[in-house]
C-alpha cells in the first residue's frame, strides 16, 4: 500500500531554507518523498505560488523563490489539484468549522478529499485540522 500525503507550503520552505530549525528533517523527508516508488504527493496548485512568495518575498530573492517553487514539479507521483468551484467551498466550510485561515483549509480540503496525511510545520494549522484529517510533520517521520 502507498502513502499518500498532502504536504503543506511551510515544509517546503523548510526545506529549501537552511537557517530554518526543522531544515534537516522537512528537507529528509520531502527527499524520501521525492524517491520512493509507493508514495503519492497531491497538493493544491496554490503551493506554488506560498513557495514563490515565502522565498521571494521573506528572503527577497524572487529569482529563487519561483526555482524553489518550480522544483516541486520534479517530484515524482506529485498530483497537483486546482482550486476549483467545488475545492473552494470544501476548503470554505473547513476554514470556517474549524478557524483555519483560507490557504490552511484548501490544504486540508485537499488530503481530505484524497485521504491524505497532512504534513505541516505550522502548528495552528495542525491543531486545528486534526479533526479532520491525520497529521503529521515531517520531524515525526
């Protein structure tokens, strides 16, 4: 049986940034992620641009911010699901039963909706999703 997980755009950041303090392990596992033949990664399109945007933006390198954020294309089993009508009011109606903020819910209305383990470093976002679908960060890996 494959794995399946829903990884959120903080494990990513993580792990392209080396002064980040889960660095070694976010970068581990998405390494695992990226190698193994059994493990499925499906993750909204909008992962993209939050990799492009924390780079870009919080380390005012927009040139790597968007290689970064292309690299993730590279994965292999990587589904890329895009925000669309019927995502938007899954991802709505958790962002409002469960106080996620907006990008957080689409994230879980995507391992929701594919039975996926959602990895995240972000620790609001976990707590608050739990209820929803299985979580994990990639520290626990």
């Amino acid at each position: 049986m494959s794995d399946v997980f829903t990884v959120d755009a903080s494990v990513f950041v993580s792990a392209f940034t080396p002064s980040e303090p889960a660095h070694s392990e976010s970068k581990g596992f998405l390494s695992r992620i990226r190698h193994s033949s059994s493990t499925m990664l499906i993750v909204p399109t909008l992962v993209v641009v939050e990799i492009a945007a924390a780079i870009g933006r919080g380390q005012g390198k927009p040139d790597l911010g968007y290689a970064f954020a292309m690299e993730i294309g590279h994965f292999i089993g990587t589904t890329f699901v895009p925000l669309d009508n019927d995502l938007a009011e899954a991802a709505a109606k958790i962002a409002a039963a469960h106080r996620l903020r907006g990008s957080d819910a689409v994230y879980v209305a995507v391992a929701q909706r594919f039975d996926a383990v959602l990895v995240t470093l972000d620790a609001e976002q976990a707590r608050r999703a739990e209820a929803v679908v299985p979580v994990r960060s990639p520290t626990s890996s």
